[in-house]
C-alpha cells in the first residue's frame, strides 16, 4: 500500500498545484491513499466548505488541520459534517471536531490522528504526548499516520521515538520548510520532521516576502498577505508492505528548482 501526505495546503496557489500535479502523481506512484494537512488552505488561514469539498472530490482521503484550526469561522457550521476532516486531538476540549479517525481503505483500516506540539506554540493545547496515549489505547488501526503540527523540530524528534513502533508514521507539519531527514526509526515506525508547504515558492513560508521583511525589520504589523508566486508542492509517500510495516518513505518535492 502506497500513502501520500501532502504537506500544509496553503491558499489558491497551493490547491492549484494539488489540481495539476495530484492525478499525475496518483498514477506514476500508484498511490492508494491521500492525506493532507490542510490547514491553511483557504485564503492562506482556515479551511472553508467549498474547498474541504473539493479535496474530497479530488481524491484526498482524510485532511488535517492545526494551530489554525478554526480560522474560518465558518467550520465551526459544517465540522459536524465533514466525516474527513481530523482537528487537534489535544485542542482546548470546549473546540468541537474529531482529532482521530480511522477509515477502511483496500480492506486496511488506516487511522490519522493530528496533534498540535506546545514548545514555541499558544500554550492551549494538552501536552502531545500524553494526548496520544489516549488514542492508543483505543487504536486498532492496520496503519495510523501521525501529523504532528509543531513548531520545535527538538520536539517532534522526541514524539517520533516516542511514538517508534506504536504508530506506522509520525510526519511534521506547521513549518511549512521540508526537513531532510526522513527515515525509518529503529521499531518500524517512519518519521520526517516536516513535510514542507505545498503553496508559493517566493515567499516567507507562504506570505508574501517583502510585508514580512518590513515587518521583521521594523517591528510594525503589517497585514497579513498570500505570496503571489508560482507554486511549490510538497509530499511524503509512505510505502507498506503486507505485514503494514512502513518499508520506504520519500520526499516529493515539485516546484521550478525540481521539475516532475
Ligand atoms: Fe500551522
């Protein structure tokens, strides 16, 4: 079984680079199930119902979200509903939505749970790694996936040997900067610090440089603007075999400097 994880989703550029290169990777990959944190998908914040709809119908199996959860005023009308979108499992308890979920994909039943990291984060969030032990012990997944949407490499390093050989995979996201230090940890369990963004190359993690530059140079807020750039697309293919043990993972890294 082959998964896709596609890194932090963030504004049109990024969902226009998940339209033109998702069925191509699909089928050069033969790729079965496609996970994406999708938490800056609309407008660069949030994630609104029309575009959660067309991921799903573009073929993303189970979405992820993080520290801007609810950015979008509107999720919190149609969360209910959206039987494919996985919030913080370690949020404030008051916040609605599901923080694991599992679905039987190929007769394999594949849970994603997503955790928020509390180092350099709001400080709202239970710690990450008391939180997942409550999903253990409910968990009789085939395959769970674990997006970590944390700030400190530091700690997502430690909830990867923590979680080695308890889940399938602990992939980063939230930095929107692709780490290269994918592997395969030494129980079984695949780990990479951070998918990376898919959304615009030229920019500072996803705005738009020169607001930011200003803004780090003088300390005024600038409002917050999308970069307006070609776009960069980011993914980690996690490949299992029969026994569901995680075989291979590898980068997938598309933009002008990395052609596909
Ligand atoms: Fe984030």
């Amino acid at each position: 079984m082959k998964i896709l994880f596609i890194g932090d989703v963030f504004a049109a550029i990024g969902r226009e680079m998940i339209e033109t290169y998702l069925p191509q990777l699909k089928q050069q990959y033969q790729i079965d199930v496609v996970i994406a944190n999708v938490e800056n998908a609309t407008h660069g914040k949030g994630l609104n119902k029309r575009h959660y709809e067309e991921f799903l119908f573009q073929g993303i199996s189970l979405m992820t979200m993080g520290n801007h959860t609810f950015a979008k005023k509107e999720l919190f009308d149609y969360i209910d509903e959206a039987d494919r979108l996985i919030v913080p499992y370690n949020q404030p308890r008051a916040l609605p939505g599901m923080g694991s979920r599992e679905i039987t994909i190929l007769g394999k039943k594949i849970r994603v749970t997503n955790l928020l990291g509390i180092t350099f984060m709001d400080g709202k969030s239970q710690n990450p790694f008391e939180a997942i032990d409550d999903v253990l012990k409910e968990d009789t997944s085939d395959i769970h996936i674990v997006d970590f949407h944390a700030e400190a490499t530091s700690e997502k390093i430690a909830l990867g040997y923590y979680l080695d050989g308890k889940v399938s995979a602990v992939l980063g996201t939230h930095t929107h900067v692709t780490t290269a230090d994918e592997k395969i940890l030494p129980q079984g369990t695949a780990y990479q610090s951070d998918v990376g963004m898919t959304g615009p190359y030229e920019s500072v993690i996803g705005c738009d440089k020169d607001s930011i530059i200003k803004r780090m140079k003088t300390g005024v807020m600038t409002p917050f603007l999308v970069a307006e750039s070609v776009g960069q697309l980011r993914a980690t293919l996690l490949t299992f075999n029969d026994q569901n043990q995680c075989i291979q993972i590898e980068r997938i890294c598309i933009d002008p400097d990395h052609s596909f």
